[in-house]
C-alpha cells in the first residue's frame, strides 16, 4: 500500500466535539424595599478621600532627587560656561 494511498479511518469517538458557546444568563431582579425611611433629599453624602498635593510633590522630588541633582549640575555649569564668555561692553 502506497503513503498516498492511506486514509485515515476516523470514528465518531474520535471527532472532535463542537465547543458550546456560553450563553449569558440574565441575573435576578433584584428587590427594593419599598418602605424608604429617607426621602430622596436626604440621602447621605459619599466621602471622598481628599488627595494629599503636598505629599505627592514631596514624594515626586524624593524618588528623583539624583535626576534633579544632575540636571542641575548641568544646568550650573553651562550657566558657568556661558558667563566665561560673556564680555561687558561699554557704550560710550
């Protein structure tokens, strides 16, 4: 017998079984108690935590001070190089 020639006998064991798509099930409608103590101009307010600026900026500065201590190395010492060369002229 050939290669060509070999068909591969499947069963209906062997084939693969069709995956089944899941289907959404709706929830429960949920229940309202009907008799509300307080009317809709009463409800109680949400806190919200308020953000800390003061800390953020501190921590902002303390997790780059190497960046901002170099780039101000650089800075002073362009301002330096620029001052070498800068020259005074006077109108007369």
């Amino acid at each position: 017998m050939h290669y060509s020639q070999v068909q591969l006998a499947t069963t209906e064991a062997e084939k693969p079984t069709p995956i089944a798509k899941a289907v959404p099930q709706e929830a429960p409608p949920t229940q309202q108690p009907e008799n509300l103590d307080l009317p809709a101009d009463d409800q109680v307010p949400i806190e919200t935590p308020s953000f800390d600026y003061t800390k953020y900026m501190i921590s902002l500065f303390a997790r780059n001070f190497y960046n901002f201590k170099l780039s101000a190395l650089c800075m002073a010492f362009i301002i330096n190089f620029f001052l070498l060369f800068y020259r005074v002229s006077k109108l007369s």
